[in-house]
C-alpha cells in the first residue's frame, strides 16, 4: 500500500512541478499577464493528495520556490531588493482555493471543476485585490478607491480565469485519465 501511495503522491507533486515550470510563460510573451497554472495547482493538490496537508504544502512550496526566482530574477524591476517571494494576500488566496479544491473537489467532474474554478479565481481576485487596496499607496483608502483597485485589476482577471480553466482541462484530464490506465493512481483516498 506505501508504494502506492508514494508513486500517486510522486505523480501529483511532478504535475505540479511541471505546471509550476509554466509560470515562466509570460516572462516570454507579456500579454500573458497572470496567465499562469497558479489556481490550477491550488485546486489540483487539493482534489488529489490523500493527505490534506501535502494538499498545502507542494502546491504552495511550488508557488514560493518559483515567486523566488521570478520576483529576483525576472521581475527586479518591481521588486529592486531581494524579495522572499512571499505576499500575504497572494497566500491567503491560494490557501483559500486549494481549500475549494479539498471541499469541491471530492468528487471531480466537468461541472465541479468548472465551479471551482470560477469561484476560486473570483475568490482569488477578491481578496488579492482588497489587499493590495487595503495595504498599499496606489489606491486611497476609500470605498471609491477600492472599486478603482477592482476595476484595475479586470483586465487581469480574464486571463487569470482563462488560464485556470485551460489548465485544469490539462492537468485533471490528464490526471483522470492515466487513473483508468494505472491502478496505483486510482487508490482511493484515505
């Protein structure tokens, strides 16, 4: 039972790997702005590793690791001092997806995946985007400035929800159907 286990879980965490690796798109093609796997592996983790803490920590470790290198590497023009690759509301948010993931997620089907990830990239706008109002100088702290901060973040949000829905098409499907084809996959969860 521990090998199988362990080979599901290695085949989870390696999906998200390479989705995480995906993150590196837009650095390419800058119309790609928030067009990343992010909420796909908030959800994906969740619906999938029996252990719900694991469910946590590889997506979220895997959303640091690459925040590290994007945020010092890539992106120095917006973080011109070292960065930790840690921003609360970005946390808070995809801790919050991946919990739909867990509760949504038990049974994964066209319909719950499609709600999950409406409601996990309109969740994840919401409160990212109150905190960059809430904490930030770029908006006054007015109920005016946060619809300002809302309406400025629209246009990301599109390519957010896009992104999430193209993703988990990929990832789920993929997932679902190498399930069919190798038991050790199809263990049911503890």
């Amino acid at each position: 039972m521990k090998k199988v286990l362990n080979t599901r879980f290695l085949i989870i965490s390696g999906m998200i790997l390479l989705a995480t690796i995906s993150r590196f798109l837009p650095i390419a093609v800058p119309s790609m702005a928030n067009f990343s796997p992010v909420g796909t592996m908030a959800l994906f983790g969740g619906a999938y590793f029996a252990k719900k803490q694991w469910a946590f920590i590889v997506p979220m470790s895997a959303l640091w690791l690459s925040n590290l290198v994007l945020n010092n590497v890539f992106y120095t023009k917006y973080y011109p001092t070292f960065s930790f690759g840690f921003e609360l509301a970005v946390f808070v948010s995809f801790a919050l997806v991946v919990a739909m993931g867990i509760v949504l997620l038990k049974k994964v089907s066209v319909v719950n995946l499609l709600i999950a990830n409406v409601l996990g990239t309109v969740g994840f706008f919401l409160i990212s985007n109150f905190f960059v109002w809430a904490g930030g100088t770029m908006y006054p702290q007015t109920m005016e400035g946060l619809g300002m901060c809302f309406t400025m973040g629209l246009p990301f949000l599109k390519n957010t929800l896009v992104s999430n829905l193209l993703f988990s098409a990929v990832m789920f499907g993929t997932f679902e159907y190498f399930k069919t084809q190798v038991k050790e996959l199809a263990v049911v969860r503890a």
